[in-house]
C-alpha cells in the first residue's frame, strides 16, 4: 500500500478539512480528494463524510483511524532501523523548535551520544503543529516545544522554565527603544502580558514570529526584542547585545514530548543527558539573570504578567 495514502488520511482526520491537508501536505487540494479515493476504493468503504464544513470521519474511518496510525508506526520503524548505520543498534529521532536546538537540542545530542555511543541520531525540526503530528506517526520519538499538544500515546514533562529578557543592539534605558523596538511573537499569554504592562512597545510597526532566530537580526541592526536568556548569552559576551535595565522578564516554559512506546533502556539514556543539559543552562541563564539584576542597581527583577 501507498504509505502517503496514509499520510493523507490521517491528515485528513486530523484537520477535519481537505484544504487544510493540502497546505500542510504542501500538494493540491485534488491530490488530496484523490488519494482518499484511492484508499476508499482499496478499503471498499467511505472514510469521510464530506460537506461545505469539512471532512468527518464516518464510522469505518474512525475504525481504520487505530490502524493508520499503526501502520505508520511499523512503517517508520522498519525505515529507521534498515536505515542504520553499521555498527549501531539502538536509534532515536528527536524534533525540536528552531529556538531550541541551538544550546539546547545539540548539547542533549551530544550527552546521549557519549552515555551511548551505539545509538544512531536523527534530528528534525518544526513549528508544534508539525513535531506533534511525527510524534503520533512516530517519525519522531521525542520532541523539545514550547506549547505541547497531547495526543493518546504521547507524554509531557517540563524541561526547564526559559526567561525571556529584553535586549537591545545598543545599550539602551526602557524608555528610549520604542521606535527601534520588535515585537516578538512569543504565544498569547506573551501577547496578553506585553499589552498590560509595556503599553507604550505594542505598537512596533514590526513584528517576528521567529523565536530566537530573531537574535541575529536584532544584533545587526538598531532593535529591541524580547529573546530567551541562554539563547542571547553569546551575544552578550560578545557585547553585540546588551541588556536593558529595569525591563520585567518571561517565564517561558519548555517541554519535551515523548511517545509512551519508546524503548526504556533509549528513553532512560535520553532522559539522563536532557535533565544534565538543562542543568547546564539553568546555570547560563541564572548568569544572564543576575547581570541584569545588576544593571537594575540591585533591585528585584520583576516578572511580565504578575501584576
């Protein structure tokens, strides 16, 4: 069977639309109504109940659904492990944000290669919509995000708690960066916070759903943003970046993402070398905090969304 009929359908099924498939399959919207044709046709049952709002899964579809999903499993499996390298046995694919590979995701690499060194790697990258739909069809085992999406199967735990903290390209007091200032998207309770508390930068006139990526654009230019505090670390040091004193900081959660079916001896290894990398970076970011408690004059750095 045609594995991207699969794909397809569980896309399908999962947007509840043939349209929004398509944009995420990155094919036409006839290709999509296509192959469910095709797989209808195989399975000699309607899968979909189609109309003006969408695509339900009709009763046969909800019961394939279960399988779908297993056979994505098997498939990926079979591709992982015959795609192994000589001389390795075990093998984990991980996903991780953009924001978060850099300092975060390489060095866990990096721990669960030295903890076990027959174990063969694979990195993907992608936005949570995208990480969450590897980790169902287990083209991914485990995933670093930001804003987790649970599905059955799947299990959450708290990485660490990122700071967000507000840089700038020159050194700069709060009240002088407005017109150079970028907003950052950081999700809705970040939107929500910034709009309450710093009125006076809501209206940027720019505006970056980038994540930490925006830190090289930020540095070459006269800006202001909102980025991680490990991440800008470097750009700290190297005085590309500096702190502005007396802005409130982020909490920004990060999450790893596991499938509960996950070999224990690889998920036991990968654990360890994540929670020793955190570890690392608590004690980054605790630096970046306390110069920036420094330049507050030695006053409590205050927290976006507390008051």
């Amino acid at each position: 069977m045609d594995i991207s009929l699969i794909r397809t359908f569980l896309e399908v099924a999962a947007t509840g639309s043939f349209v929004n498939a398509s944009e995420r399959l990155f094919v036409t919207q006839s290709a999509v109504s296509l192959r469910i044709q095709r797989l209808e046709d195989s399975l000699g049952k309607v899968l979909f109940t189609r109309s003006k709002a969408g695509a339900e899964l009709t009763s046969a579809g909800r019961e394939f659904e279960r399988y779908a999903l297993s056979l994505i499993k098997i498939w990926e499996e079979a591709r992982q492990q015959i795609g192994m390298p000589e001389g390795y046995t075990k093998s984990l694919t991980i996903g991780a944000q953009y924001s978060l590979w850099p300092r975060l995701g390489f060095r866990w690499m990096d721990r669960m290669q030295a903890g076990m060194p027959e174990l063969n790697l694979r990195g993907e990258l992608g936005m949570p919509d995208r990480l969450t739909r590897f980790l169902i069809e287990g083209v991914v085992q485990a995933a670093l995000m930001y804003t987790p999406q649970l599905r059955p199967g799947l299990t959450a735990r708290q990485v660490m708690e990122e700071e967000l903290v507000l840089v700038a390209s020159w050194e700069a007091e709060l009240k002088d960066i407005a017109s150079d200032y970028v907003f950052v998207d950081w999700g809705p309770e970040f939107l929500h916070a910034h709009a309450t508390e710093l009125p006076e930068l809501t209206n940027s006139g720019l505006t970056l759903a980038l994540g930490a990526m925006a830190a090289d654009y930020i540095a070459q230019r006269r800006k202001a943003a909102y980025l991680p505090a490990r991440y800008v670390k470097r750009y700290l040091d190297e005085k590309r970046l500096h702190l502005v004193p007396n802005a409130p900081i982020f909490p920004y959660p990060v999450w790893s993402i596991w499938r509960d079916d996950l070999d224990e001896e690889v998920r036991e290894v990968a654990e360890a070398a994540l929670v020793a990398t955190a570890t690392q970076l608590d004690a980054d970011q605790e630096a970046v905090l306390e110069a920036l408690a420094e330049a507050n004059g030695g006053e409590t750095v205050e927290i976006l969304g507390n008051h």
